[in-house]
C-alpha cells in the first residue's frame, strides 16, 4: 500500500460564533482523561455514484463542519490553565473559536477492500487520522477536534480526532451525527448538545485544581509494546446463543446481551495465557452515567459521562465458574453504580484528583472495555450514501484494549481488540471462542 498524500491542510471556525457558551469547567470525568490519547473513529465509504469533483466535496465538509461547529463551540475551541500559588494547576475549556484542524488526503493505491476484507487492520488505517501522538492535555496548543479526509482509490475516509477529556464516546458521535445531519441540508439540528452542568452545584467547587506533580507525570509517561489489532465480529444470533447460557447458568434473566459477550471474551483471552489459578486479573468497563443521572443529566449532555468500574477475579474462579457467573458478577459490578456513588465521586474525587494514566490501562492481566454498540454508526450519510466500515486510529491503543463497535449488520457488534500478537494467534486457535466468534 502507498504512502498518504497530504493535498491541504486549513482551520475551520463556527461559521458565526453566536454561542453564548465562553468557558466550560470540566468535571473529575473529564479531567480523569487527561494523560490519555484523544478519542480517533473514522467512517469508510464508498466514492459517491455521480463524481461529483474532489474539490466540490471538500468544499461542502468544510462548510457542513463551519456550521456544525456553530453548535458545538467546544470543538473549535482550546484547553486554558492558570497556574495556582499551591502548586497546582486548573484546566477549563475556552470556547474561543480558534477553530479545528482540517486536512485532505489521498491514499493511492489503497481500495476500500484492504480495509474491509482483512481481519488485521492495516497499520495504512492509522495514517487516515490527524494528531496523532498527542495526548489530551496538548490541547492547550492542539486543536480539540481535528478532521482528516483521506481518498482511497474507491472510497472515502472521514477520520475524526476528538479531544477526550472535553468528550466521551456519546458525544463524540452525537457531534459526528449531526454533521451527517447538517452536510445531507439540515439547518438545525434535531438533538442539539446540552452544555449545562447544574449537576455539579453543591457537590464540586470549579475550578479543580490538580497537583503540578501529577500535570508534570503526564508529560513523561510513555509505553509502547508491539501490539496488533484484529476486528472480531459477533452476529446477532451468536450474541443471542451466549446471552441465553449466560441467564441459564446464572438462574437470571438480567444479563445482558453485552455482558455476556465480555464475559466470554475475557474468559477466552485469560485461558489462552495459561495462567496461574491464583492469579488476579482484571476488566475494567466503562459505564455510562447519563441513565442513572437521568433527572440531571440528558442523553444529549455534551461532556464525558462515564465512570471506570472494575472487576477482579483469579483465574481459577474465572475460567472454572463458567460463563454464567462471571457474567453476573459484571452485572452486579455495573449495578452498583448508583447515583448515590456516582455523586460520591464527583465530590471525593477534587480532594485528590486520580488521572488514568497509560500504565494503569497497560497491565499485561488486565481488560479494558470502551465504546458501545448503541452509538448511531452506519447512519452517518454525509449526502452520498451509508458508510460501510468503522475504524478508529491509533490513540489509546494498549494491549488489552477491547473497543466495542456496532456492526454492520443489525443486531451484529464488532469488537476492535488491541492485543499481543501471540495472545491473538493463540484466540485464533481455541474451539470454544472459535464456536462463538469469528476472528
């Protein structure tokens, strides 16, 4: 495959800068992300039918972007800090329009079918992103979105990078979905973004100050293993089948179709290790707040909205309890979060700030579950038709990863596992995942 081919590089601002919005005051959910990468999904599609000229068709994203922006005026903005006399710093989203990052290239060479018809993703895929490298703290200086179209000789590639400690998952393609929105003619937009956080009044004093320490320990901090990236798809039937033995063996009917298939999947990737029965090994998910602050917190909250919960087994129990009880215990785990706990952690967390950094993600024994298969993917038309494969960029990516996406087909999830070359070759070669999943 060739090399990328930068055509142009431009900032695009909100298109007229109205908002009423200046500043935002992140929250310990947002602030947490800070040492980590930006969030990077991309969109393939298919060239549109009536050729319509390059030039034309980049011209129409910029503008369809400007006016989105409109909308969403902490995408075109940056990260500010104030420096405070008790060695701490402070971290607010400053909504100025210095705007985001726009860049079109070309990929020649590269057909839609090397992306799709590969169960490796090709490492050309991380090519099709910009910023890569940073981590969210830059955005003092970096933008917070920034954009990439990439011309495949067959197709189109729209990678996004997204701040992720001014953005979760949700957001994210909240923002992607009514860009879709707004490029296919849509003047307004019919879930506009909800910035406003009374939900943090009496419980957390803004701005949090975050020890210089620890602002200083996310610059130095780096690990890169050789990791490889496969996409594992489950049909809506083999969801099914594993929900359905999950509940049976489990005497429940409470265990969801997600559950059950992480359960699986760490059970299959911990048996391949071989490990030691008593060893303890981990799976951090993260779980949405937004249901469980529903009186405070709408579904169209722009922010991060997510907390960590963790799970830790020994191997013995995890293997040998079976599929059904490692299930419910992750169902009971993500039930714990209540709003009472959820609430605790918004007012404990600024008496002493916890950044996740890479080497909390990065155990070796550990699972890291992100994303969903409820964000609104393949209904992304920009105006020439449904895109027809979801990738994400190379940010965030640590051995143990487990991104969940949703599939193409409905009903079906894709799982983007970031693993060792030999813990894939070794999945690769066990029946009872085989049984369930396709690599």
């Amino acid at each position: 495959m060739s090399s990328i081919r930068y055509v142009s590089k431009s900032v695009v601002r909100a298109l007229s800068n109205k908002g009423t919005i200046q500043r935002i005051e992140p929250t310990p959910w947002d602030l947490q992300f800070l040492p980590l990468g930006p969030i990077q999904k991309g969109l393939l599609f298919h060239k549109p039918n009536h050729q319509q000229e390059t030039k034309t068709l980049i011209t129409h994203l910029k503008d369809s972007l400007s006016r989105t922006l409109d909308f969403f005026p902490p995408l075109a903005g940056r990260l500010a800090t104030v420096q405070h006399g008790d060695e701490t710093t402070s971290f607010s989203i400053d909504c100025n329009n210095t705007g985001a990052l726009f860049v079109h290239a070309v990929a020649e060479g590269v057909r839609t079918s090397d992306i799709t018809q590969h169960v490796h993703v090709p490492y050309c895929v991380h090519s099709f992103f910009p910023l890569n490298g940073i981590k969210n703290i830059e955005a003092t200086s970096k933008p917070i979105l920034a954009v990439q179209v990439t011309e495949l000789d067959d197709g189109i590639f729209v990678g996004c990078t997204v701040n992720h400690s001014v953005s979760d998952g949700m957001s994210f393609w909240h923002f992607l979905n009514s860009w879709s929105e707004i490029s296919r003619g849509s003047v307004d937009l019919s879930k506009p973004p909800v910035f406003e956080r009374s939900f943090l009044n009496g419980t957390v004093d803004v701005p949090i100050h975050i020890p210089n320490s620890q602002v200083k320990q996310i610059h130095n901090e780096s690990i890169r293993l050789p990791l490889q990236e496969k996409v594992l798809h489950f049909t809506k039937e083999n969801i099914a089948e594993l929900k359905a033995k999950a509940n049976a063996e489990a005497g429940s009917d409470n265990i969801s179709s997600l559950q059950a298939l992480l359960a699986h999947i760490w059970r299959s990737i911990s048996r391949t290790k071989q490990l030691d029965p008593n060893e303890e090994i981990s799976h951090r998910l993260t779980v949405g707040v937004r249901p469980r602050l529903q009186s405070q917190l709408p579904q169209q909250y722009f922010g991060n909205a997510v907390q960590f919960g963790n799970l830790t087994l020994k191997a013995g129990e995890l293997l040998e309890g079976g599929l059904g009880s490692v299930a419910w215990q992750m169902n009971k785990m993500v039930a714990a979060h209540t709003e009472e706990k959820l609430k605790n952690f918004l007012m404990l967390w600024p008496k002493s700030p916890r950044l996740i950094t890479t080497s909390m993600v990065n155990a070796t024994s550990a699972l890291n579950a992100i994303g969903s298969h409820r964000y609104e993917v393949y209904g992304n038309d920009f105006g020439w038709g449904r895109p027809i494969a979801l990738r994400s960029g190379p940010g965030n990516k640590f051995n143990g990863m487990i991104v969940v996406c949703p599939g193409v087909e409905d009903g079906s999830i894709d799982i983007e596992a970031c693993l060792l070359p030999e813990t894939l070759r070794a999945l690769a070669s066990d029946q009872d995942f085989m049984g369930a999943g396709m690599l």
